[in-house]
C-alpha cells in the first residue's frame, strides 16, 4: 500500500530529510507543533505500532535510539518528546508507523 510516507522514501515527494540509513528516514514535519518537530519513519511499511511483530522488534529499539540521536543533533537533547499515534482515534492520520520528535517547547502532562 502506498502512503505519503512511502512516497518520501522513494523520493516522489519532496521532504526536508535530517537523517537517513537502511532501516529508517528523519524528516522535518510539514505542520509543525514545536521548533522541533521531526518524524522518523521506518523504511519497511508498517502501518501501525499494533501491526509490528517480534520480527520488528530491532526495528522498534532502532528507531528509538536514533530519535534521541536527531534530537541531540538538533540541540533538544536535555528534553524532547516522543509520540506515537496508533489509529485514527489516536490521531494517526498517515497509516505508516512513524515516531513525532518533538523539542524546543514545554509540554504539559497528560497530553491531548
């Protein structure tokens, strides 16, 4: 199935990209919600968190310890947040896992 996300990553969309390797691509949000405001997505296609499997599990731990590498990268290493979105409900709108790393703000607690 192809998405936006997909699209980024075959390149027939255009995106501002601040980090890339074999598993996965960082790119700045087009509506950002912070100074920072980067998503990092996986290069395989998985639509949701609930639809990775033990299989994915290296893939999962990857995306994590680069989302706080980006967010050192970009200044925000002392305090940045992550969020992850499963399904409409949650908020997902592109059905393509993707983490928001988000820093440069304060953020309240209970979120949304």
């Amino acid at each position: 199935m192809s998405t936006l996300f997909s699209k980024i990553i075959d390149r027939e969309i255009p995106a501002n990209i601040v980090y890339e390797d074999d598993l996965c691509l960082a790119f700045r949000d087009v509506n950002p919600q912070a100074p920072m405001h980067i998503l990092i997505i996986p290069k395989k296609p998985v639509a949701m968190l609930v639809d990775a499997t033990v299989d994915d599990q290296a893939l999962l731990g990857h995306l994590l310890l680069k989302a706080g590498d980006i967010a050192k990268q970009e200044g925000y290493g002392d305090a940045f947040r992550l969020v992850v979105n499963n399904g409409a409900k949650a908020g997902q709108t592109v059905f393509h896992l993707h983490v928001h790393i988000l820093g440069g703000r304060g953020f309240s607690w209970p979120p949304g």
